[in-house]
C-alpha cells in the first residue's frame, strides 16, 4: 500500500511540476507575443508574430494578431495613398483653377484700365472671359461630380436601353468637329438589331462623351476614330472607343482612371489635362455594374472598352 501511495504522489508531484513547467512557457510565449507586437506597432515595422509553440489555441490567437496587423498594414497604406491622392488632386486643382482666373483677372485689368480700347477690343476680351470663365466652370462641376459619385450620394436608375441607338446619337453629336479636324470617322454598329443593355440613358451619354473627347482630344493628330458597338457575350454588350494617336505608355495604362492622374508632359499641354474626366467615366461605369479598360501601343492605336450588363 505504502508503494502504490508513494507512486501516486511521485506521479502528482510529475503532474504538477509539468503544469508549472507549461504555466511558465505559456507566460514566456504571451511575454514574447506582447513585447514583439509592441516593438511592432511601435516601430511599424512589416514584420510578423512568429512563435513555435503546440499551444493550439495560442497558435490561433497568433494567426488572428497577424491577419490584424496585415490589415492594419493594408489600412495605413491605404490612407497614406489616399492622403497623397488628395494633396495631389487639390494641388492640380489649384493650378487648373489658378491659370484661367489669371487670365481673366489680366483681361478685366487692360479692359478696366486702357481708356483707349475700342467696343470692339473690348467685346473681344469679354469673349475671352467668357470662355476662360466657362472652363473654371466646367473644371467644378466635374470635381463635384466625382465627389458625389465617391460619396455615394449619386443614385443611378438603371433600366433597359438599346445602346446602339445612343451611340449613334453621340457620335453624330460630334461630325462638325470630327470634319473640321479632318478625322476619319470608322463605325461598327449593327443595324440588324438592337443591343440591350441594362444602363442609366443619361449618364451612358456622358461616359460616351467624355470617351469620345478624349480620343478627339489626345488622339486627333492619328487623323482616325472608331466606334464599334458588339455584344461581347451572352452577358454584356461592348463599346469600343478608339484612335491612333500618340497613344498611352505602358506604365501610365494601370493608373489612367485614377482621380487627378494626368500624363506627365508638361512640354505639351496638349496632352494634359485635369485628370478628373476618365476617373469619372470609370465611377459611371461602375455604377451601373460595368467594366472600363484600356489598351494602348503609343502611335498605333488606343483603345477604350466599356462592358455594360445585358442581364440583370
């Protein structure tokens, strides 16, 4: 009896010295997990909580800790982005604003202050601060535009329109500064039959607008626009929109939609612009469930696809 006891107590005594043994390496292991996560926040750093351990509930905690501090990563890095984006757009802002109004502010000047213009020198730079006047205009509507659409305060009411028909209309909208520019006009639209496509009339007539000045605009010197209407398969209906000029670079193609991106050429201003125009036209398309894309070989051909929903 005295034997059994005895190893009864000397297996009690291997118990508890066991649990101390794990209570002291599970003390080490949240002590290691607290000071690195410590050092990691403190110093944000992009490393991660690495632990060899059998602890199975300890190896979940220390999974769900570095999914947070990769969210965490993703959420600054996001910010940060975000916050560079908007230094940038309100310093391009600044700049499109600040050029025209200092052309008006120097024509309302010599108009206010040289007695010796005629009605008609006078009428002409009136003219001028009217159109100067027109594109400040134009540059606000567009920056609050995109922030409504960003906000998410633009409601977009979608129902089923023949897309071949708009597109028709637009580019007939343009054939006075299409021949005046000597561009030559390619279309692809079926005549056969409709295409239907679940979209906002409205706002598919100012995506195509916007597409259709920018090729005129960044493409005019290839002397040649598409427009192909086609459905693309049994779930959406594509609109192509394309030219031959001086085209898009590799590297400009992934960050063309972003609000304030504008090609960096500031010998020409020519190609640039103010950067809100396809930001705006890829929201629209997004609003109403569809995709924007581009492909570009510089002098050869750009071209811009819309994928509009067929079915709801």
């Amino acid at each position: 009896m005295n034997i059994i006891e005895a190893i009864i107590i000397v297996m009690l005594l291997l118990l508890v010295v066991f649990q101390q043994h794990r209570y002291r390496q599970q003390q080490a292991n949240l002590l290691y997990a607290y000071t690195k996560l410590k050092a990691i926040t403190d110093q944000h750093t992009d490393e991660k909580l690495l632990l060899q351990t059998e602890d199975v509930h300890l190896k979940a905690l220390l999974t769900e800790m570095n999914r947070l501090l990769d969210h965490n990563r993703k959420t600054t890095a996001s910010y940060y982005q975000m916050e560079i984006s908007i230094r940038k757009m309100l310093s391009n802002i600044s700049h499109d604003l600040r050029t025209p109004l200092t052309v008006v502010l120097g024509y309302l000047e010599i108009i206010l202050n040289d007695p010796d213009l005629t009605r008609a020198e006078v009428d002409v730079l009136l003219a001028k601060v009217h159109h100067k006047t027109i594109e400040v205009l134009h540059l606000m509507n567009k920056f609050f535009d995109l922030v409504k659409l960003e906000s998410g305060d633009h409601e977009i009411e979608i129902s089923q329109i023949d897309v071949s028909e708009i597109c028709k209309a637009n580019i007939l909208s343009f054939y006075d500064i299409l021949t005046a520019q000597e561009i030559e006009v390619v279309i692809d639209i079926p005549e056969d039959q409709p295409l239907m496509a679940y979209v906002n009339e409205e706002e598919l007539h100012r995506i195509l607008n916007n597409l259709l000045s920018n090729a005129i605009q960044y493409g005019s010197d290839g002397h040649v626009l598409g427009l192909s209407v086609y459905r693309h398969n049994d779930q959406h209906i594509g609109i192509d929109v394309w030219d031959k000029g001086k085209g898009i670079g590799e590297k400009h193609q992934d960050r063309i939609f972003e609000r304030m991106y504008t090609l960096e050429d500031s010998r020409n201003r020519l190609y640039q612009g103010s950067g809100l125009g396809l930001t705006i036209t890829k929201r629209l398309v997004e609003k109403m469930g569809g995709d924007i894309s581009v492909i570009s070989k510089p002098d050869e051909k750009t071209v811009f696809t819309v994928l509009l929903k067929c079915h709801l």
